[in-house]
C-alpha cells in the first residue's frame, strides 16, 4: 500500500472524536449479568477460574506488557464472567475514548441490517447485482473475481463482509441500509458513539467511529441475543466464529476446536499518526456460552505498510488471545440463558 495522507486525516475525526466520552452506556439492557466497575487500575478484584483475583491479575499484566512492547496508542476493554457468573471488568483503558474502528465497525454495519431483517423489512435471501461500479478493493474476496454481473444474497454479502472483511460488502450493506438510517439504528439501540461517516451518495460511507467500551457492549448483546432476534444473532456468530476467518491475531495460539470458541473481527489501517491495528470480539466456553469479551483499539503504530502476523501489535493480539482463553477455560456460564454453538470443523474432499 502507499504512503499517503488516509481519507479519515482528510475527513478529519470530528469533534466527537475529540472529546473523551464521559457517560458510557450501560450494560443493564442485557438479560445477562451487569458488568461490575472495574478498580482505579482499570481491573477487578474479584476471581476469575482458580485463585482470587488471579486471573483477572493475569490479563492486566499481559495487556500492560504487550501494550508496552508493541508502543502505539491503546484504548481497550475487557470483561469476564466470574466462576459466580458476574461479568466484571478487567482491564478498562481509556475505554470511552471516540476512536476510528475501520474494520471493526463491520459489526456496527452488520448489526444494523440484521435489525432491518428482524423488522421484516430485508432478507437474507434478498438479491441485488454485483456490478463492476461497485467494486472496491483492499480486503475481500469480490475484487478478485476480475469480471462481475453476480447476483448475491445479503447472507452472502454480509457473509463475505464478516469473514474476509471485505470492503465491497460494505458498499452493498449501504445500498439496502442507507448510512443515516444506520446511524439511527445504532442510537435507537443505545450506541450514541458508534457511528458511519456519511459521504455526498446515500448509500456509501466511511465506516466511522466507535468506543471500546460501545464495542463490548455491541458484542455482549449480541452473544446474549439481546441486540437482535436469536435467530440474527446466530447467523452473525455463526460467520465470526467460523475457523475460515482471521487468524493472525487473537486466535493464532489456538487448536481449530479452540479457534471456533472466538468469534472476532479484526480491522488495520493507518493515518497521519500511524498505523492502527484493532481487534474485538467474545470467547464462549464449551457449552457455547459466553465467557469473556475484548475490544483492543490500537494506533499511532509503525510497520505502517505490515499488515501481516509480524506486526507488534498483531503479535500482542496474539499474546492476549491465549491468555484471555486459557483464563476463561475453566469458567462455565451455567445460568447463560443465550448459548450459541458452531459445528465441529470436518475437511470435505470434493464430491
């Protein structure tokens, strides 16, 4: 990729980016348990698996570390059941800092479609054409193809869109949920920090900002299927948790049985500060779950250009990704009333 001035420094971040956020939204919609507060470090004293407070402890040092190894700018949020079955806090970083999301902001846009589906005013077997005006390159898969006509679903668009992060997908989610509807649907859901960027065509958008801790939010009700009908929140899981996805970060340590108990999305771009590397998601227990959820928002990096697994603040991604499991993994949410499970991964040869 060149180096050059990214459209988001031309656009600027705005004066909600700017400003630190100082009401987070609540957690209290959820059907599930309320995050406690965290401690003045940004953890909680309480236990998470075997020991007081040893694996809460664990998770901070480890993202202290990495943090400071990759360098960059951070602002996070964790949050883990307890063996009580308490979502608590642990590591709270600047966590209602309005910050760019890129990638990361395809749960946002995915959420908001599903919604128009949950209203019965989309489907996801609706088609529209893929045409050659619409194709947009960077991430994905649609780019690829070199010639286009394609009709595809919205199931495949937002399939695509999920999984390989691709960028055309984005366009054709505008196209069935205009930018500023979007933005409705997020603050009719409680989100008023996550947003697009609205440009001159309806239809298409920067992709916009968001919060750590909006994005856990976003991620705790959809793994407890309070953002969206059950139903949208299982297709949605069922793409993030699927072994195909990114694996580079959060789930590079990990055996494909473990891989398919994260459901992540990772997003990398860079500005006039530098580079930004972000990851989110929510890791489930082996009754599907959920036990943790992360938003680690990282810019103002170097290795501009690498946007591979070398990448120090990918390699801290994957530091913390078998951390956070291997401190979730005795943890079970017995009392979950929402579970989501993925099929066991079997190779098919052809035929």
């Amino acid at each position: 990729m060149a180096k050059h001035v990214s459209r988001r420094a031309a656009i600027g971040i705005g004066a909600a980016a700017a400003a630190l956020v100082t009401a987070p939204r609540s957690a209290a919609a959820s059907n599930e348990p309320a995050t406690r507060a965290a401690g003045p470090d940004g953890t909680d004293p309480g236990t998470v698996g075997p020991g007081a407070g040893r694996g809460p402890e664990l998770i901070r040092r480890t993202y202290q570390r990495q943090k400071a190894r990759a360098g960059g700018v951070w602002r996070s949020h964790v949050a883990v059941l307890d063996a009580a079955g308490v979502l608590r806090t642990v590591v709270a970083d600047d966590a209602d800092r309005v910050t760019h999301g890129y990638s990361v902001q395809k749960l946002a846009v995915a959420v908001a479609v599903m919604d128009k589906i949950d209203r019965g005013e989309l489907r996801l077997d609706q088609r529209l054409d893929l045409t050659a005006d619409i194709i947009l390159g960077g991430s994905g898969i649609y780019f690829l193809q070199t010639v286009w006509g394609d009709e595809v679903t919205v199931a495949n668009f937002l399939t695509a869109m999920l999984l390989v992060s691709d960028n055309t997908a984005v366009r054709m989610c505008g196209r069935v949920v205009p930018a500023l509807e979007i933005n409705e649907i997020l603050a009719a859901k409680g989100f008023p920090h996550t947003r697009v960027e609205p440009v001159a065509n309806p239809n298409r958008f920067f992709l916009g900002v968001t919060t750590p801790r909006e994005t856990h939010d976003l991620l705790w009700g959809l793994a407890t299927k309070t953002l969206l009908s059950a139903r949208s929140s299982d297709f949605l899981l069922g793409v993030l948790r699927w072994i195909n996805g990114y694996h580079d970060g959060i789930r590079r340590e990990m055996s494909s049985a473990e891989r398919s108990r994260v459901a992540t999305k990772y997003g990398a771009d860079f500005d006039t500060s530098g580079a930004a590397r972000h990851e989110a998601g929510i890791m489930f227990d082996a009754t599907g779950a959920p036990t943790l959820t992360y938003a680690f928002f990282a810019d103002s990096l170097g290795d501009l250009d690498n946007y591979g697994g070398t990448h120090p603040a990918v390699r801290a991604h994957a530091v913390l990704g078998r951390v956070m499991l291997d401190v979730v993994e005795p943890v079970t949410n017995r009392a979950a009333r929402a579970r989501h499970t993925v099929r066991p991964f079997s190779p098919v040869d052809g035929g």
